[in-house]
C-alpha cells in the first residue's frame, strides 16, 4: 500500500509498505479521506513524534477492509470513521470512564501509524459506523467536531446564553457550530484574520470582531459581556483576555493548545476570585461508554443536519501532494480551516 512516512523533521516521502496486520479483535479500512489536525504541525515541523518513520494522521474516515476473527459486528464494505485513542483499560482514569486522562495510552497517528495511508488498523472497539446520509468527506471531520463537543460539555450552557469564542481555526468554528446547535443566544467570534470571521458569520456567529480594527477593552466596556468563553486559539492574549472580559459568575473553557508562557498579572488573576468565574480546561473528546457520547452525539449532529461542516473544508489533496496542505496550514493570510487528503474516495 501507499503510505505517506514522515521519514525525518520536515520530510514527508511517500512510500510502498506492506499492508497492516489484523489482530483478532481488529478492522482493516481501507481510507477514503484523511484530514491535518493542528497538532500534525509540531509533529512534521518540530519532529515532536514518538519514533520515525511514522505515518500521522487521526481524522479520518473509510471503508471495513478486513475484519478480525472475533470482529462480528462489523461487515467488508461498511462505512466507518473511528477514535484514534487507544487507551489501556486497566489504570483508575479507564476505569472511571475518563480516558482521555490515561497515563498509557496509544493514539493511531502519534504513538502508532495512522491514516495518510491508503489503509490502517484500528481496533474494533475505536470503529464507528457512518450515517447513511454521511458521506465519508464529512466523516473524516467528526473527530474535530468531538473536540468541540467535549469542551462544550466541560460546562453546563443553558439555552440562550450569551457566548464569545476566542479563534475562528477548525476547533473554534466546530465550537461555534455546536453551540448554535445547542441552542446558545448572542454568539460572538474573535479572530485576527478577515476572511475567518466572514466564514463565522456566514456559519451562525451573530457578531465578529477583528482585534486589529477593533479595540477590545472598549467595546467590553460599552457593550454586555459574554456569559460563556471557549478559548480555541491557545495564544497567550487571548487566554488571558477569557478572564479578563467574561461576565461575573461566569465560565471560560479553555480549549486550545498554549504556546507561549501565560503571566497573570494580580489584578487579572483576581478577577477569577471576584468574579467567582468557573475555569476548566478541556482534553480531547473522550467519555463512558467508549468512546463517547461527543462522537455519537456529533455523527448525529451532522445525519440530522443540526451542524454542517462541509462548508470547513477549505482543499482536497493528494497523498503525492506530501506536505501542500502542511505548508497551507501555517500561512496565516490564508482562510483556511479544515484540509483533507483524498486516498481511496466513494
């Protein structure tokens, strides 16, 4: 098979492996589309992997290939993606549901090949089936959408809450989506690049501001201030200024990745006291029973067509293109959101 192996720090080759093994209690898909996640980029950038070579990819959607001996609720041809976590099962985190948080944990595109392949394997625990009215280009977008869903979940929104989103990148777009479908009230997106918050608007957010034009202070100052921030862009400004402009007795969850070290000066940091705001961090996209309601829970977001993620995707590439949509991915003048690669499509 075709494999695309990150063979060293910013080298992508793309190479003819063998096929996978199948465990007994495993699935062969045969991979339709595989989407880059923002932590694709430290890997294939900084080297940040387990072992070279290694194949990334987590996001992913495709068609059952091969099924294992034990493997019976599972047929050859059925629509599937599946949940690139691996967990271990038998630390306490497991066994309390809460496996995001499992010290020894395996994950298919990090710590095991993943999905820019024209097949991977996964086992039949992580395989979940797709909608008929799903079509597998949407698919391989619910594992972000999951993202979002647990960092939404992270805290109890009541209908009509007033919501500010920090970032409008493929998390902060998915967290919009979710909570419009939940039924939100004011939603507001914050975002450096133009094009972005004209793609929020168009997706349901009832006001975008550009920082750049606009000075925040002053239009918190004059105008209500959200009761809920989800902070999706891991910059250190804007984790900062999820403190600094929510409203009283309210919540701020922390989505995105830190980048950069993040001072609290006294005053700001008091605010989480005076202000009794609830502050939580959000973790992957894991619950009980594996691997979650957040993927059925999305799967049914998009068959009912509650959340529309086809507009995110922004380009469709080859395995041949190697590392485009990488180079894509860290232009900040582009508008992009989501990228795919194309392997073996309906």
């Amino acid at each position: 098979m075709k494999s695309l192996s990150l063979v060293e720090k910013e080298k992508f080759e793309l190479v003819d492996k063998e096929m996978p093994h199948v465990n007994d209690n495993q699935v062969l898909i045969k991979v339709a589309y595989c989407g880059v996640c923002g932590s694709d980029l430290d890997r294939y950038f900084k080297g940040k992997v387990h072992y070279f070579p290694i194949t990334l990819g987590h996001e992913f959607s495709g068609v059952v290939y091969q099924i294992g001996n034990d493997v019976n609720n599972f047929h050859i041809g059925d629509r599937v993606t599946a949940a690139p976590l691996v967990p271990c099962r038998n630390c306490e985190y497991c066994e309390r549901g809460e496996y995001s948080h499992c010290p020894q944990y395996s994950f298919v595109g990090s710590r095991q090949d993943g999905a820019m392949a024209e097949y991977v394997t996964v086992n039949v625990e992580n395989v979940i089936s797709v909608p008929d009215n799903v079509t597998l280009k949407e698919a391989a977008l619910i594992e972000p959408l999951t993202v979002a869903l647990h960092g939404v979940e992270r805290i109890n929104m009541n209908a009509g809450s007033e919501v500010l989103i920090f970032g409008a990148g493929s998390i902060g777009m998915m967290t919009l989506l979710s909570v419009k479908a939940l039924g939100a009230g004011k939603i507001t997106v914050i975002d450096l690049n133009e094009e972005k918050l004209t793609k929020a608007k168009a997706l349901g957010a009832d006001e975008i501001i550009n920082p750049i034009k606009v000075d925040l202070d002053n239009y918190f100052e004059n105008n209500v201030k959200p009761e809920i921030v989800f902070e999706t862009a891991g910059a250190s400004q804007t984790q900062l200024q999820s403190i600094k402009y929510v409203k009283h007795l309210g919540k701020v969850v922390f989505i995105g990745t830190a980048t950069k070290e993040v001072n609290f000066e006294p005053k700001l940091f008091e605010q989480i006291l005076r202000k009794e705001i609830v502050v939580t961090g959000s973790w992957m996209s894991y619950s009980a029973p594996f691997p979650g309601n957040e993927w059925k829970t999305g799967l049914n977001y998009i068959s009912n067509r509650k959340i529309d993620v086809k507009p995110l995707i922004s380009e469709v590439f080859k395995l041949e293109d190697k590392n485009l949509p990488f180079d894509r991915m860290i232009n900040s003048s582009l508008p992009s959101i989501k990228y795919l690669y194309k392997i073996n499509p309906e």
